[in-house]
C-alpha cells in the first residue's frame, strides 16, 4: 500500500557494529515518538551524496516496541552510489530526516507454514518476521540465511536461538554460491516464502520458484536497489536525438545523468518496479546490467529497452532515445 | 472527566460480525467496517474472504470489479488480485509489480456469522470470537437479521444493557411495570459485564404468556428472568425466560419453563452507523419453523423500536455537541461496558499493537 510520506525530524541516538560491514543505527524523532509498524517495513531517509540529498530506504529491524527507537542496519558498499557511505558516517547526536513507516513487504497470517530465506543485508526485513512468527503456536517457520561468512552476518546468535535447528546457514565463501533448488524440499503447496537478499541470489530463488512445483505467487520478495550483476562502472551514453553524449559516473544512475543534462525522462518507483523510466536501447557495448523488477528475463535478454532509474551498463557504453517526439 | 456522550472509540484487535454466512456468496460484498472499507465473498471451496476495498493501482474500491472464480479483478484497469491479496496480473506487462497487493484480513466464519478481525493480524485468535453457540446449536432453534443503524455501536450497546426501556419503549410485548419496577444485580470481569434481574411471582407480559402457554399450557404467575451479559466490545447475550412461579427457576431449575437467549453483536461501521446483527433462540418447540418465524417477526418488530429511538437519540447528540448525558443506577451495566470497552481502547493505543 502506497501512502504519503511525511518527513520528520529525527535523531542518531546509537550507532553500533553489528557484524564486519554493518551498522545499526538506532533513530528517534525528535518529538520522541515513534510510530507503530508491522514487520517487513521500512522507512526513507534522506541522505546527502556530493551535496545533493537523495532517498533511501531501510528496513525496520524487529518488531515494533513502543517508546524504543527505529532501528536499521546498513551495509557498507564500497561499489555504492554513496547511501551506504553517508550513513555510516553517522554518529549518535546527529540530525536526519526520516519517513514514517511503510509496509510493502507485508506478513501474510492466513498459512501455518513459512519459509524465510535472507541473503547478506537481506536479514533486515526477515529478522522481525521470524519474532513475530515464532511467538504464535501452530507454525512450521523455516529459514536459510545465507551470507558470504559469519564475520559479515548480523543477528546469527539471536536467529540461532529463536529458530534452533529450523535455522539453515549458509557461507559462501567456503561453500561456493548457494544452490537454490534445494529451496523446494523445504516447502510444500502451502508454504508462504519471504525472500529478501542482493540480486543475484533473488532472481536464482525467484527461477527456482518460476521452474518449480509451487505457486509463484506464494514466493513474496523485497527489493532494495543498488544491487546488479557487475560491479557500478562509469559509463557513456549516447542519446542521438539530443545530440548529446553524456557520462554516468559510478555513483550515478541513468536517470539522474539524464536529468543533470535537462532531458526529461517519466519515472514513479525508482526501484526498478515500475518501468515507468523505460528507455529504448538502440547500440550499445559491454554488458547490459538489468537491474530491476520490471522486465521478465526474455525481454532483458532481447536487450531492447532498460529500466533508466536502476540498470547500468558495464564494460561498454551505450546509445539510447528517450520518448521525447518533439522537434 | 471522560466523555460518555462523545466516546465513539471502538479496539481494533478484535473479532467483529460482518455478515450472516448465508449473505456471502461467491460474489463482492462491500461493507464499511470500523471506518475501513472491505470487500468480502466466498471462494468456491466455502472459505470466506475480506479484503481492502481499494485497488492497489488507483484506489477503485475493488466492490465494483468482478470475481472470477476466487480471483478479484479490478474494474477500472483489470489488476487482478487472489483471495490472500496478491496481485496476479497486470495488463500490459510480463511481470508483476512485487509490492503490488492490496490487504487481507483474517477471517472466520463461525456460529453462522462471518468475523473480520480489523487490528494486528498476528493477534487474531479464533478463541477471542465472543461465545455466540446458541445460534448454531443443535439444542436451540431460531434465526434472526442484520440492521443498519443510523448511530454509533455504543448506543446500542447502552440500550441493551438496560432493559428498563421496555417498559417504555415495547410496553405492548415483553415490557411491564414489573420490569422497570424490580431490582437487579450488576458484575463484572476484565472482558464481561452482567446485569441479572429476577421478577419472581409476576403476572407474565403478553408474549411471554403466548410462549409459556404453548409448552407448559399455564396462564398464571411466572418467575421470570433476564440475565444480560455484554462481551467486550460489543457483544451482548440475553438470557430470557418465564417459568411457572414457585417452580425453582431462581434456584437452577427451568424445567417448568420456556428460555430464549437474544443473541446481539454489534459492529461498528463508521462512527455514525453499525451494523446490528441480532438472532433470537429458543430452547422449545426446536422443530416448529412457524415459531421460528414467529419469533423472528416479533423481535424485528422490538428491535425497530429501539432503532426509531437510537437514531433519535444520536440526531440529538449531534445537535448537542456540548452536552454530556446523566447516568442512573439503571445504567451501572452500560456503564461497565463502555469502561471495559475503553479500556481496550485505551491499552491497544498505548501499545499501538493495532498498526496497520
Ligand atoms: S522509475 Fe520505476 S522502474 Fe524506474
Ligand atoms: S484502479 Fe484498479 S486496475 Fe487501475
Ligand atoms: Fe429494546
């Protein structure tokens, strides 16, 4: 469900290294109350990259308590457009913006039978799930979390003893990329799956479940951005009806260097969901880096049209044209 | 000082009657609850569903699309969405958008009613349904009926606990000098209030004479009862009954007489408005309909009494914004309701534990 957001006014109160490369931050409005969220929801912060602010969402981590702060935890990605950076330099005291709570990632009641899988920074909307699913009686909740090693993966011990055995662990720097398929033994017709994780891993559970026995409509996933199948590279792109040529840097989307150059191009979501920020690919080189949710994955592989907002382009360049018919 | 008056609140984390299950068909059904507008209808195996009544896309309430076996689709640009919310297709596109869902509520059908629970999903427990059995069970016979009342839940909750009115406002059925005159005994727990009355020795009011003369054939003094128990929020059972005078009734045994429970449960729809869902059952005659029929006639005769009166009241509520209404000993029972039902009103805002 899609609300207004309302800003406001809030507070660092705590900071804290919850595992190699990630951050807790605990935050307070300023009028010191927080308002109720259900689990799977995030609120937006407005973040400052080379001066400009910008938006970003983080998931609430837990169950909400009331007078307790809102928590997040935040990655730190070096190949990031500089979200992660900013917050990270955060310290207890400072001022922020924030959203109020919004759910788009919603827990379903109405099956006994659940499947949480987290990937990496993924575990932030799962973690509340599994709370609130374990303190009803009558559920199966299973879960794999999977992570590149223990170091770099929050919350282990607290998941360990609410899960106990149903808590499936996966390393992949010693045991490779995880093999998905193994995903269906663990469900059944009835089980609901919450998936959140970095790209790459979504789209294996997501065709895991699309070649699959079980209803894909069971499998609920949230995006969060900035993740792809190559590294963030800068890039050249050619727009020939504007007669221009301009350079996405690394820490920049298409869109945004489309907008810096004064050539309007409609989006909504900015997420990559709403394919509203479609562009038509005439040429290009390299790689295509489909970022988003929007395509199905023939259409990414024809390769005709990118979402502007999330998609990138690596070892290449390319050219486009935007829907503008004037003259 | 806490406003009776103006005290519209009603708790979210609750189990409200939204519709007779012979009113859920496998077509939408639009209703307003607590200020909420949902979508309900049945899916082809019987199971009964509750959705938000706005369509994810641009907020068409989903009531004015059509069902298609159990999938809702939209009538303004066909989204589609299953019986759990999820939105299973979108035109023009090959996927689907993964926020895209509008919200389901749990629900249950029980004791011939279909419940909506309207708060924090992971709090509906089915055991929270208030206690209702009489409508289903097979040592009871009756029936009953949904009204829309122009006023708030509360009032009619307040007119129940009160059966004093009778005298005034059914003085040709069930009311007498008797009821208004006899005294009664009020209690109460953290999720119940109870007012009991026994009017020992009386000459029965004329419908109670009717009823009591088909089984027992007497016609003289009776010992009657009525034992009203509310269950927060809204819920208000009524125990019933005449039996021959002297024959034991106050002491436990009935045997010598006839008993009814007038079975009510009240849902809010907006603060003006709820939907009273009322069935009255008896424990004689089980398999005689014409009583049934009787029976349901004659209380939907009662109830649309109090509705003239309930709707006059809240009008003259709303002209008097300023004024707060006195109470009487005759109110003790409406008085614990409404302080239980606060209560829950209370704690859940505290808590907040109802967010949506
Ligand atoms: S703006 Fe929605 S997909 Fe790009
Ligand atoms: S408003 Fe429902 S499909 Fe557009
Ligand atoms: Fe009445």
């Amino acid at each position: 469900m899609r609300y207004r957001n309302s800003w406001i006014d809030a507070t660092v109160v705590a900071i804290e290294q919850v595992a190699k490369s990630v951050m807790q931050i605990q935050i307070l409005p300023l009028n010191g109350a927080t308002e109720c969220y259900t689990v799977g929801s995030h609120i937006d912060v407005s973040v400052l990259i080379d001066g400009k602010t910008e938006i970003r969402s983080y998931s609430l981590v837990g169950e909400y308590e009331s007078n307790t702060p809102y928590i997040i935890a935040v990655k730190l990605l070096p190949s990031s457009k500089g979200g992660s950076k900013y917050m990270w330099s955060l310290a207890a005291g400072n001022k922020i913006r924030i959203s109020q709570p919004t759910n788009n990632f919603e827990l379903s009641h109405n099956t006994n039978d659940y499947l949480l899988i987290a990937a990496g920074i993924g575990i932030t909307p799962i973690i509340g799930m599994a709370k609130t699913l374990k303190r009803k009686t009558g559920l199966t909740v299973k879960m794999l979390y999977a992570g590149n090693n223990k170091k770099e993966m929050p919350f282990l011990e607290e998941l360990q003893s609410l899960l106990g055995v149903d808590l499936m662990l996966h390393y992949s720097d010693a045991q490779g990329f995880y093999n998905t398929t193994k995903l269906i033994d663990l469900a059944s017709a009835k089980t609901q799956i919450y998936l959140c994780g970095p790209l790459p891993f979504m789209n294996a559970v997501r065709k895991t479940w699309e070649d699959g026995p079980f209803e894909n409509s069971n499998l609920r996933f949230e995006t969060f951005g900035a993740s792809g199948l190559f590294a963030p590279q800068d890039f050249l792109v050619k727009i020939p009806r504007f007669d221009l040529q301009i350079k996405v840097k690394k820490n920049k989307t298409i869109l945004q260097a489309l907008e810096d150059a004064h050539i309007d191009v409609m989006y909504d979501c900015k997420k990559g969901e709403c394919g509203l920020c479609q562009v038509d690919i005439l040429e290009y080189s390299g790689d295509i880096d489909h970022r988003d949710f929007f395509f199905s994955e023939s259409e990414k592989g024809e390769n005709d049209k990118l979402c502007a907002c999330v998609s990138r382009v690596a070892n290449g360049s390319i050219t486009i044209d935007t829907s503008y018919r004037g003259v | 000082m806490q406003s009776f008056t103006m005290n519209e609140s009603f708790p979210l984390n609750a189990w409200y009657a939204v519709a007779w299950d012979v009113e859920l068909k496998n077509e939408l059904l639009p209703r307003t609850i607590c200020n909420k507008a949902l979508v309900l209808y049945q899916k082809k195996d019987g199971t009964p569903v509750a959705l938000e009544d706005a369509c994810w896309h641009r907020l068409l309430p989903l009531s004015k699309g059509s069902l298609r076996g159990d999938t809702v689709v939209c009538g303004y640009h066909g989204l589609e969405y299953k019986s759990d919310g999820r939105c299973s297709y979108m035109p023009s596109q090959e996927t689907i958008n993964p926020s895209a869902c509008v919200r389901s509520y749990p629900v249950i059908q029980k004791y011939r009613f279909i419940w909506v629970w309207m708060g924090n999903p992971a709090l509906a427990d089915e055991k929270l349904i208030p206690d209702m059995h009489w409508n289903d069970d097979p040592e009871w016979a009756g029936d009953g009926q949904m009204i829309k009342v122009h006023c708030n839940y509360r009032l009619v909750v307040d007119n129940l606990m009160d059966l004093t009115h009778e005298t005034f406002v059914h003085s040709e059925s069930i009311g007498d000098r008797n009821v208004a005159e006899a005294p009664f005994d009020v209690h109460y727990d953290e999720k119940t209030a109870t007012v009991t009355r026994w009017m020992k020795g009386i000459q029965p009011p004329p419908f109670w004479k009717g009823q009591l003369n088909r089984v027992h054939k007497h016609e003289g003094d009776v010992d009657r009862w009525q034992i009203i128990k509310f269950e927060a929020p809204c819920t208000v059972n009524i125990d019933v009954g005449v039996a021959i005078a002297g024959t034991g009734a106050p002491e436990g045994d009935r045997s010598q007489g006839v008993n009814g429970y007038v079975l009510n449960t009240i849902t809010p729809s907006t603060n003006q408005t709820c939907l009273y869902f009322w069935a009255f059952s008896r424990n004689y005659n089980l398999k005689d309909q014409s009583n049934t029929t009787e029976l349901k006639n004659g209380v939907a005769h009662i109830f649309s009494q109090d509705e003239d009166i309930l709707e006059a009241q809240q009008k003259a509520i709303n002209e008097n914004p300023d004024r707060e209404f006195y109470n009487l000993n005759i109110d003790a029972g409406a008085m614990w309701a409404r302080r239980i039902t606060n209560k829950m009103v209370e704690e859940e805002q505290e808590t907040k534990i109802d967010a949506l």
